[in-house]
C-alpha cells in the first residue's frame, strides 16, 4: 500500500499527435475507469466521516490525485492500492483525522478549488489554495461569497486564495449566484453536516447549470445517512449530524465514456462501454438520447448482474445534426460539437454560457478550432450554430483542456491531418487516453477486442 501522490502531473507543451483516421468502422469493447466526480465527492465525505472509508473503483487520474494530496495536506489520512489490470483505477482507504493548516495545489481541478475550502474551514489553521495559472481565471466568487456569509475569514477573491480556519462552523443561510457553476452549490452541501447548525443554500442568479451534478452530490449525503431536504425550488437544506463511513463504490466515468462512443457515431461502427449503471446522477449518461436523435441505434443490454451500452453508428457520412438545450449536460459539449462538426445538417447548442468558465473559454475555443479546420462554427450568446462545411488537416490546440483534446480526436477520424496539441492534457481526468483511442481505432476491421 503506497500513499496516493500526484504521479499524474500536468503537461502544457506544444507536442503534437497525430489523431489516427478511421479508414474502416471502428468495433471495438471499452472498459473506462471510475467517475472523476463520484470519486472526488466520496473523498470529501469520507475525509470528514465519523468512521474509515474504503472507495472501489476510483479514478486515478490528476483531478483525483490533486484531491487526494489536497486532503492530505490537511491531515487527512488518504491510502491506494492500484487494483489489479486497470492502472487508472484504484481502491483508496480514508481515515478522517483532525484537519489542520497546510497549503493545496488546485492544478486545473473545480472539484479541489471549490469542494476543499468549505471543509478547510473546519480545520485548526489557515489553509492556502493556488493552482495551474489557468486555473486563476476560473470562477470562485460564489464559494467565496456563501462561505464569507457564514462568517468564514478569507485572504483573496480567486485563485490564490487563503482559508483561516477556526476548527468549527456555527453554519446558517446563504444566498450565493450558482449560475456560473453547480459546484459552488455542491462544495456547500458537501461540507454543511459538519456545521453546527448545518446550512441552508440558495440560488439566486442565471439559470443554473449541470444540476445533475448536485443531483449526485444530494444522492451521496443522503446514501451518508445525511438528511438534505430539496422541495424549495433552487434551495437546499441539510441538517448538521454524522456521515456514515463505508464503502463506495465508483461507478465508471459515462463523460470520459462519451469519444468512444462517438468513434462508433462517425465510423458506422459499434462500440461497448462495458458497466453502464441502469440507474446514476451521472450527466454523461444523456449521450444515449443524443446519439439515438443522431441517428445511432443505442442498446443497453444485461451482462451478467450489470449492463453493457451498444451503440452502433449510421453509415458514414450521414450522421444528423442535433439541436438541444445543454444547460444540464455542458460537458458533453465538446463531444457533441465535434459530433456536430462531421454531421451532415446543422446542430444547434445552447444553454451553455457556464462553459466560458471551465478550463478554458470552451465555447470560443471549440468555435475557433473547428472553424480553423475548415468548419463553420457560430458563437452564440450561450451556445454554438454548427453547420456542415468541408474540413480539412491542421493543429487542434487543447488550451490544456482535457475535452477539447478529445473532441480533437473525433474529428480527426474522418478528417485527415489532425495534429492535437498537448494530447497528454487527457490525464487530467482519463491516463492513457491516447493508447486506448489508437488501439479502437487502429483495431484490424470486424474485430472486437
């Protein structure tokens, strides 16, 4: 057993990879590893449990490592094992120990930069934050604002940042602007059982987005014998009390499962994402809508006790655009677009202004990259007007964005000369993404791995 450590580390070169084409129909059987956001959430909770946790089927990648080191740093007591024949997946043992000052390391990770601070405030010192100069222009002021309301001491308003903490808080109402990220809702809940009073959120902004997300992190309290009441519309409430350690179990990653999928929607192939959940909060598993308005034919059948997810693409060249409301599913957008960018009508993308937030600007990035390779690509006010063009070969920058690399892939499928930047940016939420994509695409045609 080995103390989890950042082994992934983030890489912001200029290398360029070659995205392979797909000559033949892409078939092939793809296992993911676990869910970055299952996985960061089950350390918060387990971080600050009344007894030790065990997570099975967690991601090991940067997001999940920066969270481990980030609750370490803090005195808690985090452990993996790498289980066996799946590198990026691990078990890890938590042991909730008193918190206490210590610096973290963000990297580009939302989930450390807005679930930490509000349990930072428990610990017995100042807890400073900093992350990838990326990771600076990302939005904090609704963590900042809600945790400030509750009488929390904070040194700056983004990235870097410091959280003096007193070893308790009495807890309350606030009332914070959610409409840039869920997240600044989920870090709140997260942490609200450990107030004395616990605490009462309420959205007052924009629409908000990805609730599926706070979705999952209400589902996890309560799986935690947390009580969370949710009948106010755009308001939570979870009351102070114990939160159950355990074992978690990681379901596996449907956002990271979304390129391969998409390998089968440009080829005419079939693709298999092996332990699709029947029942989950994740976002990632809209992609069967999408794809089946797309043209595919989606099949979920039963394996053994689990389900595998069949899609099996149109023949090539005539996949259909989509038009669709991305406010609860914004990041699947940049598989989506890339999807949009091959399809033979227009698509329409809206709902998603949050995204200019993320990692990068990811509406004017995808807009600029599709549109330097040929594409005709329109930015909205909160979206994308994709319409079919003739593409052709040039460099597909990442902006060190794990999703905008991956969307680069995709389009590189069907279009010769694709040379994604910085490929490795990938790590962030799935190491070895490059070696898993090569071998589906490059797999001799009619075989199945």
């Amino acid at each position: 057993m080995v103390y989890m450590n950042e082994t992934v580390r983030p890489n912001h070169n200029k290398t360029l990879w070659r995205a392979p084409v797909a000559d033949h129909p892409v078939y092939g059987t793809v296992q993911v590893p676990g869910s970055k956001s299952i996985t960061n959430r089950a350390l918060i909770l387990a971080a600050i449990a009344e007894t030790p946790s065990t997570i099975t089927g967690a991601l090991r990648s940067r997001d999940t490592e920066l969270m481990a080191r980030a609750l370490r740093s803090i005195g808690v007591d985090v452990q993996l094992e790498v289980e066996h024949g799946n590198a990026a997946n691990a078990t890890i043992h938590v042991e909730p120990k008193p918190m206490r000052g210590g610096t973290i390391d963000c990297g580009l990770a939302g989930t450390v930069m807005r679930f930490v601070p509000p349990i930072a405030a428990l610990a017995y010192g100042t807890v400073f934050f900093d992350g990838d100069a990326h990771a600076r222009n990302r939005p904090m002021s609704g963590i900042i604002t809600g945790l400030r309301e509750l009488g929390i001491t904070i040194n700056g308003d983004s990235l870097p940042f410091e959280v003096i903490g007193a070893g308790s808080v009495a807890g309350g109402t606030v009332t914070i602007d959610a409409s840039k990220s869920s997240q600044f809702v989920s870090g709140l809940l997260l942490a609200a059982p450990k107030y004395a009073t616990g605490i009462t959120v309420r959205h007052e902004g924009g629409k908000l987005p990805s609730t599926p997300h706070i979705e999952m992190t209400v589902e996890m309290l309560r799986q935690s014998g947390v009580s969370v009441d949710t009948t106010v519309e755009n308001q939570w409430t979870v009351n102070p009390g114990p939160i159950r350690g355990g074992v978690w179990r990681v379901e596996p990653d449907l956002s990271n499962a979304t390129p391969f999928l998409a390998a089968a929607a440009v080829t005419g192939g079939t693709v298999t994402i092996k332990n699709w959940p029947i029942s989950t909060t994740q976002p990632g598993d809209v992609i069967r809508l999408i794809l089946d308005r797309m043209g595919c034919h989606v099949e979920l059948n039963a394996i053994g006790n689990g389900h595998d997810l069949s899609v099996t693409g149109p023949a090539p060249g005539t996949l259909k655009g989509i038009t669709m409301d991305m406010s609860d599913i914004g990041e699947l957008t940049p598989t989506v677009a890339a999807l949009a960018t091959l399809a033979t009508t227009e698509s329409v993308l809206t709902g998603i202004a949050h995204l200019r937030g993320h990692e990068t600007d990811r509406l004017k990035a995808l807009c600029a990259e599709i549109t330097g390779i040929g594409g005709n690509c329109v930015e909205l006010s909160d979206g994308l007007h994709i319409t079919p063009a003739t593409l052709h070969g040039g460099t597909w920058h990442s902006y060190a964005d794990h999703r905008m690399a991956t969307a680069g892939a995709i389009i590189g499928l069907a279009t010769q000369g694709i040379d994604v930047e910085n490929i490795s940016t990938t790590a962030k939420t799935l190491p070895g993404f490059e070696k898993m994509w090569s071998a589906l695409v490059t797999q001799p045609a009619g075989e199945r791995s």
